[in-house]
C-alpha cells in the first residue's frame, strides 16, 4: 500500500503519494524534480519534452535534416526495414556551442516522440554516460543485435521519464476514477502503451480492470 511521502531531492522538498515498490518511489522521485524543474506545479499537468529538452542542452532536429547524409542502405535500414527497431538517437559528440543533436523516428508520432525525447533528458539529469551502440550482429528475428548497451541505464531513464509524463498520483486518482488508458493518454500526451505501461509497473492494474469493466457494465 502506497503512502504519502514527504522528502528531498535534488534541492526539491515535495509531498506526493508514492509507488507501493521501491524500483517505482526512485523512478518517481526522480521523474517530480524533473517536471518541478519545468516549472509544473500540479500532477495532472502536460509535461513538454521539447520545451524541457533546451535545459538538458539538447537540440531536437528533424530527420529531414541529416537524411541527404545518410547512404541509401543506411536510409532504408533507418525508415523502412528496421523502423521498428530505434526510436531515436543522440549524436555522441557536442556540437561547438555544447548541445547535442537528438534525431527521432520519422515513422513515430507525436506521443511515442514525447517519450523516446523524456528518455533522453532523463539520461542528461540523471547522469548517465552515453551508451556506445555498435551493431555486431543480428538474432534469429533479424533485430539488430548492439553491444555496450546498459539494460538497467535504460530502464531508468525510459521509466523516471515514463513518471515525468505521467505521474503516480493523477495516475491513481484517474484509474479510481474510471478513466481508460485511451483517456489518460489523450490527457498526457502520450501513447496509449505507454499509460498502459505505467498502470502496469504502478501496481495499479487490477484497480484498472475493475473500475474500467465496472464503467462499461
């Protein structure tokens, strides 16, 4: 059972309702001074990656912009056959103003861009050293196979910047209230996957299925 938490973090004294798991209370602790950082004051308000991705020294360009760089295989690879298999990227060197350039999967939309975007300003504020990714190979499925690749890095980064978009406590207080992930995502804006993610790790699934299948009895 989750409890209201009075803590400090970062420089951030908050009083918030917390995940009942202790993987769930540091991604959330994380993911609050972040969107504290962005000025947000209520946990039901829209976090924008974009706006937030100027203070972690990221610059966001379109892919439009670099794919006359890019060789017609390596194109291909990008947006055609493996689109499924990047979201996005960062440049692993600084431009001379000291921004790093992150490019994101044209095939994506929007919501699924809020998120690859929120996972990589949280590698910025959480400290992370960039992940070298070098294909070596591919596995039976023919998904490219990338070596120096940190799973528990990632997990953290992709789950404080899941909480940032979508925090516990609205999230809670939704599914109490017999919103669908349809509904919460439309809210957040962000995938409907990815609410249904954050319903999952928060333990609040079983609350979720009652109160939606009670709405549609």
């Amino acid at each position: 059972m989750s409890a209201p938490c009075r803590c400090y973090l970062f420089g951030l004294s908050m009083s918030r309702e917390l995940p009942p798991t202790q993987k769930g209370r540091h991604y959330e602790l994380r993911a609050a001074a972040l969107r504290e950082f962005a000025g947000l004051r209520k946990d039901d308000e829209q976090l924008d990656p974009f706006k937030l991705a100027r203070y972690a020294n990221l610059l966001v360009i379109p892919f439009d912009d670099v794919k006359g760089l890019l060789s017609e295989k390596a194109l291909k690879e990008l947006i055609s056959d493996g689109k499924d298999n990047w979201s996005g990227g960062a440049c692993s060197q600084r431009l001379p103003n000291g921004k790093k350039l992150i490019i994101l999967n044209p095939t994506h939309g929007k919501n699924r861009h809020n998120a690859t975007l929120m996972e990589e300003i949280s590698h910025v504020f959480l400290g992370h050293k960039p992940s070298r990714l070098q294909v070596k190979n591919r596995n039976k499925e023919g998904k490219l196979i990338a070596r120096d690749y940190h799973a528990e890095i990632e997990e953290e980064a992709y789950s404080t910047g899941a909480a940032a978009l979508v925090p516990y406590s609205s999230l809670k207080r939704m599914v109490a209230g017999g919103k669908s992930s349809a509904e919460i995502a439309r809210h957040f804006n962000v995938s409907r996957a990815l609410v249904e993610f954050r319903i999952k790790v928060s333990r609040l699934w079983d609350a979720y299925k009652e109160h939606v299948f009670r709405a549609d009895a």
